[in-house]
C-alpha cells in the first residue's frame, strides 16, 4: 500500500508590516496646545470686508416693487444703483476675498 503523506502550504509573509500605534489621549485640547492656524487675524479681518462689501452689493440690488401694480416705471427697476452700483460692489467684494486668500 502506499504511504500518504500530508503537504503543508506556507504562506506568504504580508506585505506590511504590523506597527504598534499609540494610544490616542481622550483628553480635550488646551489652551496650551499651540496649533498653527491658516489664516490670521489680518486675513479674517479682510475676508470679514470683502463679506460685508457683498452684502452691501445685494442690500443695493434688493427692492424694485411697483407702488402701482398698474403703472410700470422703467427707472425702478432699471436704475443706475441696481444695474451698475450693486454688481460692481459685489465683485469688489470678491476681489478682496480674493486678495484676502492670497495674500501672505
């Protein structure tokens, strides 16, 4: 009779390896922990500008209502404030932003 013999398969060894991590602190950060913020007080404060220009853009732009539903008045809506004043307010606005973010 012939012998039966048993095969091992070895495997292989992972690829990576197996890292102890640290233990995480369940502790609340401290107002020592000095943590580098992205943007500074000057840029908040410009971004802060440029806000509140765009909100004064849509403040201009806003209105428009007819006192009479039976009369149309081209110069309500169409005046110089919301057609020209407000959107160049606006991007004046995001111009600072823009200049806010990018500035070093």
């Amino acid at each position: 009779m012939a012998k039966i013999t048993k095969k091992t398969v070895q495997g292989r060894p992972s690829a990576t390896p197996i890292v102890d991590l640290p233990e995480t602190s369940n502790r609340a950060p401290s107002m020592n922990d000095h943590e580098t913020l992205i943007f500074g007080k000057g840029t908040i404060i410009w971004i802060g500008i440029g806000v509140g220009l765009m909100f004064l853009g849509m403040i201009l732009m806003a209105g428009g209502s007819m006192p009479n539903p039976d009369v149309w008045d081209d110069e309500l809506i169409y005046s110089f404030r919301r057609i020209t004043l407000a959107p160049i307010v606006i991007l004046t606005g995001l111009g600072v932003i823009t200049y806010a973010i990018l500035k070093k």
